[in-house]
C-alpha cells in the first residue's frame, strides 16, 4: 500500500511538472509584446529608489514585483568584456573606486568594474552573467540598448560571441534588439538571425508613418518605440492602419503613463511602472485604440 501511495505522489508531481512546462512553453509562444506592456528601464529601480543601475539586486527586486521585459544598457570595458553600464560617465557610486576625477572619466577593465559595487551595495554585472541569469530565468526577456555605434557588426559579433562562446547561444531567442536606424537591421542581421527586434526613433526623429510602417512591414519589425513627449493624435492617425504596436519612453508617473495608454500606445518603458497596472489601463480602454 506504501508503495502504492509514494507511486501515485510521484505520479502526480510529474503530471504537474508536464503541465507546468506545457503552460510555459505555450506562454513563450505568444509574442512578447502581446504579453507584457511594460519595459523594465534599466533593470528598474532598486528597492532602495535608485535608478541606471542595471545591477543584479535591481533585477532581482523587479523579477518579482512581476517585470519580465528588462532592457539593460550595454558597454564595452577597456579589455573588450561587454558589461551591463549605461555609460562611462555616470558615476553610479563607482567614480572612486574607478579612480574617475570630475574633469576625467575612461572606461575601466572588466575587473575593475566588477570589484567596485555600485553605491556601495549593488552588484555589477557583465553581460555573460546577465545571459546565465536569463537561462536561470527563462520568461524573461532582454532588450538590448547599446547605444549608437559607428561599429555595429563588430559590437554585435562581440554579443554574439559573449553567447555563444560560453553556452548561452538558446537565451539569443529572448534577446529584443534595439536598432535605432533603418541601416542598422542589416548591419545587426548579419551578424546573426535576431527572432525579435524593434526600432527606436529616438536617434533620427519621426520620419513619418508611411516611411515607418513600410519598413516595418517589409523587415517584420512589430514594435516601434519613440519618446512620450513625442506622442499626439496626428503620430496615432498615421500609424493606427499598420499592424505596429507602440511602446513610449521612459514614463514614470502613473498619470501620464495612463494618459499614453489612453491614447493608444501598447507599452511604455518604465522604472517602475508594473505590468499588472498598465494591463489594466489597457482593459479599460476602448478595442478601436488597441492597435
């Protein structure tokens, strides 16, 4: 009878296990951007209110207050190791340890940057430990902001390789590449088949929804993104025809981030803005808004 009992409890872990694991890979299969309205800034605030950290406790305190979309700023240190920096200006808590003055800033090397914890408390990261983290998590997503670069075959080839070389190739899948030009698609693409890519305008300005929504349908980019301040009813008449979703930057207060989703955007990047409170904004909204 024992064995009968520890049979079927093992029965039924399994069979949960099976559901569990069918219900996320169902889950994966659903575009990102249907899913989540919200892009986690910088990995979010830290707990403590502080923003730009791109650090491990940020992502951590974020994780689970629900975010699932986390774009990190990306560097390139002094020896040539891609970390999770917004840039080489900002001093972060890291301007002393760095040896930085108020009129000289560099780049440090990678041991450098890892030996000194932002403010103090916050762990750095590079972006080999971001990929192990995305393994370890794996409904989450990355949007990548390498910022503009004259070089971006070669910025892509070292992402690329920073995956590939240490075992992460699979998490490629859940990377959101962040192009800021149209030049730019090629350029990425041919360093490696990105599955999701979006394009931020931010860079060039708004070109004009007939130009925006031809390119977006001949490269298959689904998600356009551009400041909130750039927002207004004639961008939403110009754009409601395509099969494009908007996403707007970087809001933080609740009542303009309402206003945006009222107004017909899908998403906003945020610090701290959650998902469950923007998917109710969007319930509440008309269906002929939602494009």
């Amino acid at each position: 009878m024992r064995g009968k009992t520890v049979f079927g409890l093992g029965g039924a872990y399994l069979l949960l296990a099976l559901i569990m694991m069918t219900l996320n890979r169902r889950s994966m299969e659903i575009p990102w951007y249907e899913k989540y309205p919200v892009i986690c800034h910088a990995m979010g605030r830290t707990e403590e209110g502080l923003s730009l950290t791109n650090s491990r406790e940020a992502f951590m305190y974020n994780y689970d207050l629900g975010q699932r979309v986390f774009e990190t700023d990306i560097q390139i240190t002094f020896d040539g190791v891609m970390v999770l920096r917004h840039d080489w200006n900002s001093d972060l808590g890291q301007a002393e340890a760095f040896g930085w003055t108020a009129d000289e800033k560099w780049a440090v090397t990678v041991g450098e940057f890892l030996d000194a914890p932002l403010y103090g408390e916050y762990t750095p990261l590079t972006l080999e430990d971001w990929f192990a983290i995305m393994r370890q998590y794996p409904n989450i997503y990355m949007v990548t902001d390498t910022k503009y670069s004259p070089e971006v075959e070669k910025q892509f080839e070292l992402f690329v390789d920073t995956a590939v070389e240490n075992g992460y190739e699979d998490v490629l899948s859940r990377v959101i590449v962040q192009i800021y030009y149209k030049e730019m698609y090629d350029e990425v693409m041919a360093v490696y088949p990105f599955e999701n890519l979006l394009w931020t305008l931010y860079y060039i300005g708004y070109p004009g929804g007939e130009e925006i929504l031809s390119f977006m349908e001949q490269r298959e980019i689904p998600v356009l993104v551009m400041p909130s301040s750039w927002w207004d009813g004639e961008k939403s008449s110009e754009l409601e025809s395509g099969a494009v979703k908007v996403y707007v930057h970087t809001v933080n207060d609740e009542a303009e981030a309402r206003q945006r989703f009222e107004e017909g955007v899908s998403g906003v990047y945020s610090d701290d803005i959650l998902p469950a409170a923007a998917g109710g904004w969007l319930e509440e909204r008309p269906d002929n808004l939602l494009y």
